[in-house]
C-alpha cells in the first residue's frame, strides 16, 4: 500500500492533492491539520497545530506491515500578516516560521528517520513558492520561511546523493505550485497597496481567470508523486 501523509489537507491545494490520490485502491491518505474537511473509507485525520511546536516534536510516523511507498507532502503554510517590516506582529513572526519553515523540518526529520532502514518507495514532497526565489514587499517572513524550505530540500538531495543507497534512499522535491485560486489569494486580494505594492496585478489575476486551480495543481502533483525518479533536480515549479 502507498502512505501519504499531507499537512493542510482541509482546503485548497492539500485537500485536493488527498481528494485525488484517494481516488486510487491502493493510497492510504493521512491528513494532518487543524480541521478535518475530508471523509472516506482510506483517509485518516489527524488535528495537529503546526505552530504548536511540542506538539509536532512528539508526532510520529507509523510503520503499517504492507508500506510499499510512504510520501510527506510539507503543504500546509500561511502568508502570515501582509505588512512592512517594522509592522509586523511578533507573535505572528514566530507563528508562521513555525508553519512554514520549523514544523517541516522537523517532521522531515522524523519521517526520514522512521523510514531510513525501511525498503519502500520513499518521497517528500515541498510545497514551495516562487516567494522563496523572489522578494515580494509586505511578504518578508513568508518569502523567507520558504527560501529556507528550498535549501533545507537542497541540502537533503545532497545528502541522499552522498549515501548513494537506492533501496533505504529518500526522493525529496521542493515545487512551486504558481498562482492557485484558495483561501491564500483571498488574502494576498485583500491586502492594502501601502503593505502590498502589487495588490492590483493579484486582483487582475483572479478577474482574468489567471489563476489555477487547485485540482488541476493537485493532478500535477499526483504526476509528479507517480514518477518522482523522472525529476532530477530539487528545486522547481510545477
Ligand atoms: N495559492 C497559491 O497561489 C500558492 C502559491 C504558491 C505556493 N502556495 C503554497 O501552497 C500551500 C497550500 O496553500 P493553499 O493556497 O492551498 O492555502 P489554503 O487554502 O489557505 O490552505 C492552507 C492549509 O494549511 C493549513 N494550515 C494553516 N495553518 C495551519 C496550522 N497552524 N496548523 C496546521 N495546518 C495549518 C490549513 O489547515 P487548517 O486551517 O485546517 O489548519 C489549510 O489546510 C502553502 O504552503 C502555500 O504557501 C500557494
């Protein structure tokens, strides 16, 4: 059986990505947010605040006797508060690091961990941004959290590569999705200009149907979850 664990799988692209693979025999999925929007016979909740950083210390990854292949799909990230630096809320730094940034890697840690010694297929997957490549005022801590999410998944290649084992070797992926009609842009619309100097191409982006959506983001991802081997590099956009 395939074991894919998702965080922010209650809405936009996470719940999507799960809606898809579930749609397939052989997935289990096991979502992992703070509300549970999915039912069906081979899904699994589990209510976890990402930013509760004891919490997901003591989370762990089970290892089910039938595990052919097991995928952490890192999804779940917030844009924070839109605001100058300067303007920023200090609790709200620290929350979305947690989300974004600090709560991947930990979970990263633990899923590679669990699995080293396990034979099966084994993926995690990044979900980035182009917020990570390119400076986006009234972002400053979203577009940090995932830079540094890019080059913990770079390191990682790196370290898969220099252990060279392909049968205890994990495949990691940091993929940008582009620009998504969810929740997220909602927000990203309704930011002020003073805070946000590109407000006006974002609402241009949804009032000329230029966004995507979430399901055809998630089929691509399912692609890339499929055939991960084909994808030499750790860093790219769908
Ligand atoms: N939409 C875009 O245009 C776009 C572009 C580039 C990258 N991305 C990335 O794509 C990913 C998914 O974003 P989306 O657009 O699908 O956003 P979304 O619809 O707002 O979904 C965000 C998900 O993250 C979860 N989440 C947020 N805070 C959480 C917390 N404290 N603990 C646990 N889960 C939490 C939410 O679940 P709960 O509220 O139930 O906890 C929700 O399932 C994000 O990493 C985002 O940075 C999106």
């Amino acid at each position: 059986m395939n074991y894919y664990y998702i965080t922010g799988a209650s809405s936009g692209i996470g719940k999507e990505l799960a809606l898809e693979l579930l749609k397939h025999k052989n997935n289990w999925v096991i979502g992992i947010s703070r509300t549970q929007t999915i039912v069906h016979s081979a899904y699994k909740h589990i209510q976890l605040d990402l930013s509760d950083l004891n919490k997901v210390c003591s989370f762990s990854f089970s290892i089910p006797n039938d595990i052919t292949k097991v995928c952490l799909v890192n999804n779940a990230g917030t844009l924070g508060n839109i605001k100058h630096v300067g303007s920023l809320n200090a609790e709200d730094i620290i929350t979305s690091y947690n989300i974004n940034t600090i709560a991947p890697s930990v979970l990263t840690n633990a899923f590679i961990k669990t699995y080293q010694s396990v034979q099966a297929e084994k993926i995690i997957l990044n979900i980035s941004s182009g917020a990570g490549k390119n400076p986006y005022d009234g972002w400053a801590v979203y577009c940090a959290s995932k830079s540094a999410l890019d080059m913990f998944s770079r390191v990682i290649h790196e370290e898969q590569l220099k252990q060279n084992n392909p049968l205890t070797g994990f495949k990691i992926m940091s993929v940008a999705p582009g620009k998504v009609d969810t929740a997220m842009q909602e927000q990203i619309r309704k930011a002020s200009s003073n805070e946000f100097s590109n407000v006006n191409r974002f609402i241009d982006f949804k009032d000329n149907n230029q966004l995507l959506s979430p399901r055809e983001v998630a089929i691509k991802y399912v692609k890339l979850l499929e055939n991960s081997s084909a994808e030499k590099d750790a860093i790219f956009s769908l």
